[in-house]
C-alpha cells in the first residue's frame, strides 16, 4: 500500500515520524509493519504507562506468564524478561530501517523510574537493559534528572545510546547536550579508536505538558487568554535554536571529525490535551531538520488526515522569545512550572511502575 503523502511529507522535511506505542499485539498482528510501510514510521517509544496497558489489556502474554510462574521468577525478572522480549521483537522489526536510515529504526526502553534519582543504580540498569535486549537499534531511556545527567555521561561513555527523557526547560536541555558530549569525550579517553558512528542519541523535550501546566498558571493569573496554548511550541521552539548553536560549536566539530553523530531533539508529549487546540497542533509547528516527532497513534493518524507542515521552526525564534517572556511577565514562574513538570514526570512513571507490577504480580499468581 501506498505512503500516507502528509507524513511523507513530514519526513522529507526532516521529521523523523516515530510511534510512541508498543504492545506484542501491535507485532505480531503486522500492524507495526504497516504503520512503517504506510505511515513512514521509522521509530518507536515506549515507557511504564505504555507496558502497563499493553500487558493488561492482551491475553497474548498469557503462555509466556504461565511459563515465569512455572518457574517461580521473581515479578522484577518478569517484567523486565517480557518487557525486553518485546522491545527486541519491535528492533527486529525496525532494523531494515536502522540499516537504510542511520539514527532511526530506534526503539526505547525506559530504565525502572524508581531509580530517577540515583545516579549509579540508573546507569547499571541502563547497561543491564542493553546486554537483556542486545539489539544494536535499541535505546536505553534515562530521565534527564539531575541525577540522571551524569548517568547519561557513563552510559554513553560505555557505547550504549540513549533516549534522554523528560526534558522540560533550556537550562536542562543544555545540560543534556553537554552531558551526551561528555560521554563522547569520555569515550574516546578510554578507548582512543572508538567507533563513534554507531551511538546515538536523543533529547527528548515535552511539549503539551508544559501548555497544560501553564494555561492553569495564565487562567489563575487572570492573564490574557490570547497567551494559553502558546507556551509549549515556543519553549520547544527555542531549544531548537539551543540545538543549533550546540551543534555548530567547536567542541561539537571536533567530535563530528571523530564520526560522532548529533543527538537529535526528539519532541515528546505530543498529543493534544485541550480539545479546544488543533489536533495536529504539536506536529505543524515543530517542523525542523533532523528532528524527530513521537507521536500517539490517534495524533499520527490526525495528521496523516489533515496535518500540514506550519511555519519553519528557525522562523521563530524572535516570536517565541516573545511568548515566553510574556507569560513570566504575566506572572507565570516558568523555574517552578518546570520543577514541578519534572516531579510530576517521574512521580507518573513511578505509578505507571507500580501499577505495572502489580498487574503482572496479579498474573503470575493466577498462573500458578
């Protein structure tokens, strides 16, 4: 069947269209295969909230659940064994992609969100999780706490990619950048001959939690209405143009000699959470060179419907910048918004977790 022509065109604007879903299900019925054939999928991420209504809303887990009872495994090596068989199955699927189209063909899996703020226990689950699925295309998830920042450095350091997640503000952006960078140099002080072309990495900054965290903020201020669902495309906008001078620098050029690659902006959080805001809204205006877009299946569908690709991002800088300052001078704290937008990121994945282990805790039990 024929490529939807929207997303196509997404992509030839540099958009790389990942799915931010994954169930075994979705294998083994082709239809991730079909959203790569026909939706230009080129990607996929997951996270607990994912995994949590994949295996309770399936029957398809049940043989190899019966088969950890029998075995009396633990519910951490169960979870994770079942976790990992399907994010190895979604690599196989993907790595036509990853073999045509360096940096794409990537699937993530999130190290356990309990350990956000332990910097030596998430760099050991990262290693873990990459020997468990040992799959050249995967990436390990790591938050981008301030714990998580020189776990990112080790990870990379040892040659694992990684997906940098729950990025909210410029300033931990910027630190995430330079935490990827120093795990390249840290590489390459450890083992000068390194080949850098096969890591990579992505930053991934959310975007609609950051309008719906603010538009409360504006509606409690009693600020002009004109400014709510302005806020997210123009804070993910600006880490763009961070983006840009990052890697144009001198520092980022010497690695790039090496074979070192960019780590791209990755725009998260990308389904619309206010229905009064177009669909579509978080895809039509992110459009930029070597980005990529995760998005919910009804948001890609959304747009493979009736998207189109809105004002280039490197056309919005000077707009942007005035978003933002309008809505701290409307009285909004943005270091709050962002410290509370983090807290609640993990504290969600930390409940999707439990709720996930206990769902599987359930399963084991009645398979005895």
């Amino acid at each position: 069947m024929a490529q939807n022509e929207k997303l196509a065109e997404l992509s030839r604007a540099g958009v790389a269209v990942w799915l931010d879903d994954l169930s075994r299900d979705r294998i083994l019925s082709g239809d991730l295969q079909s959203l790569v054939d026909e939706y230009s999928v080129v990607g996929v991420t997951t996270n607990p909230t994912i995994f949590a209504a994949a295996i309770s809303g399936s029957d398809v887990y049940d043989e190899q659940l019966h088969g950890l009872a029998t075995l009396e495994v633990s519910v951490e090596e169960a979870l994770r064994s079942i976790t990992a068989h399907d994010v190895r199955a979604a690599c196989d699927v993907l790595a036509p992609v990853a073999q045509r189209q360096p940096g794409d063909g990537r699937v993530s899996l999130e190290v356990a969100p309990g350990l956000a703020n332990d910097t030596d226990a998430t760099a050991a689950e990262a290693a873990h999780l990459w020997w468990l699925v040992d799959r050249p295309n995967l990436f390990i998830k790591i938050p981008a706490t301030e714990a998580g920042l020189p776990a990112i450095t080790t990870t990379i350091a040892k040659g694992i990619s990684v997906n940098v997640t729950l990025i909210f503000s410029l300033e931990r952006y910027r630190a995430v950048m330079d935490a990827y960078l120093t795990g390249l140099e840290q590489r390459l002080e450890t083992t000068p001959d390194a080949d850098l072309s096969g890591l990579e990495s992505v930053a991934s900054f959310f975007v609609s939690r950051v309008d719906t965290e603010i538009d409360k903020r504006l509606d409690a201020a009693g600020a002009d209405p004109s400014l709510k669902g302005k806020a997210g495309v123009a804070n993910a906008q600006l880490a763009y143009q961070a983006y840009e001078e990052v890697f144009s620098s001198d520092r980022w050029r010497a690695l790039e000699a090496k074979g070192a690659r960019r780590q791209r902006p990755l725009w998260a959080s990308t389904g619309v959470k206010n229905p009064e805001y177009p669909d579509t809204l978080y895809i039509s205006e992110l459009v930029a060179p070597g980005t990529v877009n995760t998005m919910p299946e009804k948001t890609m569908r959304a747009y493979a419907d009736h998207g189109s690709v809105g004002t280039p991002v490197q056309k919005s800088y000077e707009d942007a910048a005035a978003v933002m300052q309008a809505v701290s001078d409307a009285g909004v704290d943005l270091d709050d918004v962002f410290r509370v937008l983090e807290e609640e990121g993990v504290q969600k994945f930390v409940d999707s977790w439990d709720e996930l282990t206990e769902s599987v805790r359930t399963q084991l039990e009645d398979k005895k």
